[in-house]
C-alpha cells in the first residue's frame, strides 16, 4: 500500500504535477514526498523500498566465546560449595584467567539470556 503511494506520487510528480498538490492529495508531508524523490533520483531500481533501520553493526556487542567464559565460569562457580555465583564472582574469575572481562550488566544480561539467573524466593514476615 506504502510503495503504491511512493510510486504514486513520483508518477504524479513526473507528469508535471507540483509536488505540493501531490502531498496534500495524499495526506503525507512536504519531507514524506521529498524523500521519495530523492531516493527516485539516485536511479536505484528499489528506491520505494522501505529501509531498516537497525543497526548495520553492533561494536560493543559480545562475541560468542566470550559469552561461552562467562557461561563456563558460571558453571564452574556453581560447582564449588560456598562460592560466589554474581557477576562480580565471574568477572574476578575471567580476570585471574588472563581474559578481558565485560562489565557486570553485560556479564548479568548473558546470564538473564541463558536461563541462568534464579529468581529469590522472599519469605514473608510472621508477627
């Protein structure tokens, strides 16, 4: 429906159409139509093709093994009987290993993202 309107609009434009008459007709705005026409004019065959706008690239984004250290020192520490199992804990870990280290909210969302964080059950006061 989108890209029948951008077609719309450039075929209007090219017809001699003004390009105010066009907007107002089609309920969109003076910046909506001049963008179409621009990416019309650069001659690329899917100018009406809407673009994402997601990130190409995420640079601080963690790789892959990183993330398997955290999750093995995880493991590790769960395995010890009175060891500290937070993100502190992992991060002291990774360091004594030689390894970067993220910061403790990148180390806690892999954790949240692998099932890892347990929830703590709060008991309820008695009077």
């Amino acid at each position: 429906m989108e890209q029948n309107l951008r077609k719309q609009a450039i075929y209007r434009y090219l017809k001699g159409e003004s390009p105010k008459s066009i907007y107002t007709d089609l309920h969109r705005s003076k910046n909506w139509f001049f963008k179409w026409l621009k990416r019309y004019q650069t001659g690329d065959s899917n100018w009406y093709k809407g673009r994402s706008r997601a990130p190409k690239r995420m640079p601080t984004a963690i790789g892959e093994l990183e993330k398997q250290r955290i999750i093995s020192v995880r493991s590790q520490l769960e395995s010890q009987k009175f060891a500290q199992i937070g993100a502190s804990a992992i991060k002291w870990e990774l360091s004594k290993s030689g390894f970067d280290f993220p910061s403790d909210r990148t180390i806690n969302r892999v954790l949240k993202r692998e099932g890892l964080i347990k929830k703590k059950h709060v008991r309820s006061q008695r009077r």
